[in-house]
C-alpha cells in the first residue's frame, strides 16, 4: 500500500478535517506509545476486507486509560471483530482481571488469535461466540454479576445499543464506565437525511435515536469524544 492510500485508509476511521491532520495524531501521540504486539494485530487487520470494524488506534488509546483511572478489572466487549480493542483491554487489566467477550464471528477473531496468545493473554478472555443480548441476560441471571463489571466496550449492532444499555446499567457498578463506538457515523449524525449516502442511512437513523436516549439518561455522566468515528463515554452515576 503507497503512502496515499494508507493515509486515506486511516482517515477513513477518523473525523479530523484532513488525512494529515490525523496522520499527524497518529504519528506523534498514538503509535509512539502502541505496544509492539499491538501494531502487529493492527497490521493484520489492515488487510481484512472489513478493516474499517477494527477500533481505531487512538480510540484504543483512551480506552486504556480509562481502565487505568478506574482500575478496571472485570470488563464486557460486545463486537470483537480480530480483537484490537480485546488486546488493548487485556493488556491493561490486571494478571487477574477477566473479559467477556461476545461476537457472532469467530472467524474474525481467531484471525487476531495468535498475536492474543504471544501476548500471553488469553487467560484473561472468556470468548463467547453468540449475539449479544441473550449473553448479557444469561448474566444478569446471576445475582452476582449486577453490579459486578468495572467497564464495557461496544461495539456490535447498532440496531441493539439502547438494549445493551439497559442490560449494562445492571451489570457495570456505580461509577464504572461504559463506551459506545460509531456514535457520530461518519459524521452522517450532522448531514440531512436527503445528502446522507444510502449505505449510511439506516445507521444514522438508529444512531441519532440512541444519542438522544442517552442525553436524556440521567443515570449516566456522558461525553462524545470525537476519536476515531465518534466514542461516547458514559458514567454510570446511580
């Protein structure tokens, strides 16, 4: 891949006003400090007809910190794709820390795999290849997990956010954190509905319904960062 098009691959994850501008972000703050095992799933990923699902790096970046600033230890990840945010996550939890991780495609995740086990991580993810919400109800069957979970990442079917929502406010504790990714939809969220591509539009819709939902939420502290396709962080307040 030349220069062009790598850079137009990595702006397409991002909503800066230009390629270099974010390149920029990238080169200087993000990927410095990206650990080596990390790039390499990147890379691997890169090559994937659907590329575009992995979580952008620098998403994955503040992600990690988040983790650190609440000391994170038991996590949920619905939509794993090849695992970079998973990765991310294990790296950062501690030795004993645990991810439930569920995607419907284990194809996809059994691509970011062997990177996971040189890492020497895998102990720390229990991968559950199915849809989402009977996983997040089979939990909350157990009086033990509400309340029981530090952090969550999704980043799965967009037609379900407001669903898993309502599971998550049960299942992460009082003050725990959870990130929703592609709450700006490539930035479709701000176009009228006649300039919206066709392939965007079903997804703008849902989006736009679950950014207002979540607005109106008074259980949750929130703030839509716009890294990558737009992250909203939530904190569950009560």
């Amino acid at each position: 891949m030349d220069n062009e098009k790598k850079r137009s691959a990595i702006f397409s994850k991002g909503l800066l006003q230009s390629g270099e501008l974010y390149q920029y972000l990238l080169e200087t703050n993000v990927y410095p400090r990206e650990p080596e095992l990390l790039k390499e799933l990147r890379d691997m990923t890169a090559t994937h007809p659907r590329a575009i699902m992995a979580t952008a790096p620098d998403a994955g970046q503040l992600i990690a910190m988040l983790l650190k600033l609440i000391n994170a230890k038991r996590t949920i990840e619905v939509g794993v794709f090849t695992g970079y945010s998973l990765l991310r996550t294990a790296l950062t939890i501690p030795e004993d820390g645990k991810i439930v991780a569920i995607d419907m495609n284990r194809e996809a995740y059994e691509i970011g795999l062997p990177v996971i086990r040189k890492a020497g991580v895998e102990n720390k993810i229990e991968f559950i290849e199915s849809e989402a919400l009977p996983v997040l109800d089979q939990l909350l069957e157990d009086p033990g997990n509400e309340n029981g979970f530090d952090f969550a990442f999704i980043d799965a079917d967009k037609i379900n956010y407001w669903k898993y929502h309502e599971r998550l406010m049960k299942l992460v504790k009082v003050g725990g954190i959870v990130v929703y990714d592609n709450t700006l939809w490539a930035g479709s969220v701000a176009m009228p509905e006649e300039c919206t591509p066709e392939i965007l539009r079903e997804g703008r819709q849902r989006t736009l319904e679950f950014n207002k939902l979540l607005a109106a939420d008074p259980r949750v502290e929130i703030s839509l960062a716009p890294l990558g396709d737009g992250i909203t962080i939530c904190r569950r307040m009560h």
